[in-house]
C-alpha cells in the first residue's frame, strides 16, 4: 500500500484505508482528505508527490487548485449574508446593483443564478484574461448580457458568471470582493488555508497539476459549453501549462470566484464543518433554517444543452443524488471541482469533508465518492 502521513481516530480508520486504497487503484498522484465530525477533525490524511518534475512531497501545508469547490465558498458567503438579513435571494438583484436590470434581467434573482437559472451561463463579450483579472470589465459584460432564455424556466450550468454575478452582489451590500470577504468573515479568522485570490506568499506550498490520461477533449471554442468553462476562450481547459492555464500563478491571484479557489482538505473541510457545526465548540455558521433553505432543489435533470448529468443543484450548492454524488443524505450539500475535487457538510451527521488531488481524472470520478462511503460505513 501507498505510504500516507497523517491520523484518522480509530473509529475512522476505514477512511485510511481507503485514502491508501486509492494509491494502488487508481493513477493517483498526491492527494489529500480531511473529516470533521461534530466540529472536531477526526482524519487527516495527506500522501504521494505534490510536483512531480522535482518530487516535492505533498505535505500537510499543501495546497491545490480545487476548481468549482470555489463555489461552495462564494454560496457560503451569499447564504451568511442572507441569514444576517443583509441579502434577500428572492429579491431583484438589482436592488442591490441596480445596472444589472439591463437587458431582460430585472427580475432575476440571486437564488436564480445560484441555481443556474437565470439565463446567463455564458457571456456573449469577448474578454482578454486581464479584463477578467480587473473584475470591472465583467461587471460590465454581465450588465450587457441579454439571458440565454427566460429566467427561472430552465437551467444551464453558469460556470464563471455565478461568481462573478453573486460575487458582485456581495461586493455591492459589502463593499469586498468575494475573496476578500471569504478571507476576511470565515477563512482567516477560523485559521483555515483557503484562498480565491491565493497571496504570493502560499504559492510555494501549491500543488503542481497533472492530467490524467484519457480525458475527453472539450468541444470546439463556439460551442456553449467551452464557451462556459474558458469565458470565450480568455481561459483554457483543461490546459494546465500554457499561459493562464490552470498552473500559472497569475491564475491563482486573481479573483476569479466561480472556479479559482486554492486551499487544502483541511481548509475547504474546515469551512463546511464551521457551517454546520462550528468549529472545536464555536458557533455554527450556518443555522438549520439556513440550510434547510439552500438544500431545497432548484434544478435537476436535463438542462439548457440537452444533458442530464445527475446532478441535483440547490442554492450554489450540489446535493445528494445517487446517479451522481451520493453524500449522506438530503441534507448534505457542496461542490466539485473539475478532476475529482470534492467538499461538502451535512448538519444531520455532523461532518465537514473534503478530498483534493493533484491528478485529474474527471467529474464524478471515484475516488472522493469511495472516501464518502468510507465515512457514511464509520457513521453507522
């Protein structure tokens, strides 16, 4: 078996075993999973190599590129504001910014961008990555953008638009931007390493990516899904290397909060317990009404482009569905990132859960939904 470092309580070695597991059975690389249980961590296990040019070992300070879990992050955030009274999903966006009403959109709602629902899963302006870098310059294009289709009566995956359009919002009631109110309200004060806009002084700690053989390639540029997950081709997928990729450091400064977080397991495992237990007997961020709230389902089955992937989406958030992340149960919410990176907590059980890796093999892929299985059989 593949050598790990870390601990897991006793009661939890099964997820050791198949953290170790996964070594052997699949092409993994480094890796890491973190698990909190009441607001206690009760695993946290890291291994393998973090940069395989030099051999740089993954160790428990390392972080990774986590994708898509940045949305979990900013659904955090928007769901904070709302409890605190500060935000009204349901209401008009622009109340909050009011240029945003242009073009169709007066009626869209916070909850329908959560949701995937507002008609805007891509941006018809094209950008370079420094006008995205900027934030403004997006700002703008989305306060352009006519929908896609009639807000609220389908739903299309909004891939970099939900960060940035839920981002503003935050940004607007505020005054910080999305990165700087995740690191200001919850990751700094709760110590947990987890960044969208990572500061120059963690990029010695980040993982280098690697993909894994076999990924399908991305249609071509015009079609709306790549169009969606590259914002017009001003970012590549899954390029790793080539400038902007997914490597570059200029990538993980920027604010980009719909797919740009850094962190660790422990940081991104550490925000879901915060909110839904509290951490080592501190106050739960998130109350049950809260989450009850944002695991009601807005969207499921096949979307805009004809795809019914199995996904089930409530506010920013996946939830527990069989034909694609089955998690502890309807309670359980969070986020994937794109080559198997995973996070999510469950108030029900308690748990906060994270798996990150280095190698990217896929959505949906096996190795976090084994990790799950391990800590649902530990549960019981």
């Amino acid at each position: 078996m593949q050598q790990y470092q870390g601990w897991a309580d006793e009661r939890y070695g099964a997820v050791a075993d198949v953290f170790a597991a996964n070594f052997e059975e699949f092409p993994e690389l480094g890796a890491a999973v973190t698990v909190y249980v009441g607001g206690r961590k009760v695993a946290e296990l890291w291994g393998g190599t973090a940069d395989e040019r030099t051999g740089r070992a993954w160790t428990r300070d390392t972080l990774v590129p986590v994708f898509s879990c940045a949305k979990g992050a900013v659904a955090i955030s928007a769901l904070l504001l709302a409890q605190r009274g500060r935000l009204d999903l349901d209401a008009p966006i622009a109340r909050y910014w009011p240029e945003f009403a242009r073009h169709g959109k007066r009626d869209i709602t916070t909850r329908m961008i959560l949701g995937h629902r507002a008609g805007l899963p891509a941006l018809d302006t094209v950008l370079s990555f420094e006008e995205i870098a900027a934030w403004e310059p997006v700002v703008h294009a989305i306060e352009e953008q006519e929908p896609l289709w009639e807000p609220g009566t389908t739903y299309e995956y909004h891939g970099h638009v939900l960060g940035f359009a839920v981002g503003e919002v935050i940004r607007r009631i505020t005054g910080l931007a999305p990165g700087a109110f995740l690191r200001e309200e919850l990751t700094e004060p709760l110590g947990l390493p987890l960044w969208i806009g990572l500061p120059e002084s963690e990029l010695p700690h980040v993982a280098r990516l690697v993909e894994a053989e076999g990924r399908r390639p991305m249609p071509g540029p015009e079609h709306l899904l790549t169009r969606i997950v590259t914002m017009n081709g001003a970012l590549v997928f899954p390029g790793l290397d080539v400038p902007h990729g997914w490597n570059d450091p200029a990538l993980h400064a920027i604010e980009l909060p719909g797919a740009g977080a850094v962190g660790s397991a422990t940081g991104l495992a550490g925000l879901y317990a915060a909110a839904v237990t509290g951490l080592d007997g501190g106050e739960r961020l998130l109350s049950s009404d809260t989450v009850t709230d944002a695991v009601r389902e807005l969207s499921a089955g096949e979307g805009f482009l004809g795809f019914d992937m199995g996904a089930r989406w409530g506010s920013g958030v996946l939830l527990d569905s069989p034909a694609f992340r089955r998690l502890l149960g309807p309670r359980s919410f969070g986020n994937d990132g794109a080559g198997g990176q995973f996070a999510f907590g469950d108030d029900e059980f308690g748990v906060g859960f994270a798996y990150v890796a280095n190698r990217m093999i896929g959505h949906g892929d096996a190795r976090a939904n084994r990790l799950i299985e391990a800590v649902r059989g530990c549960l019981s």
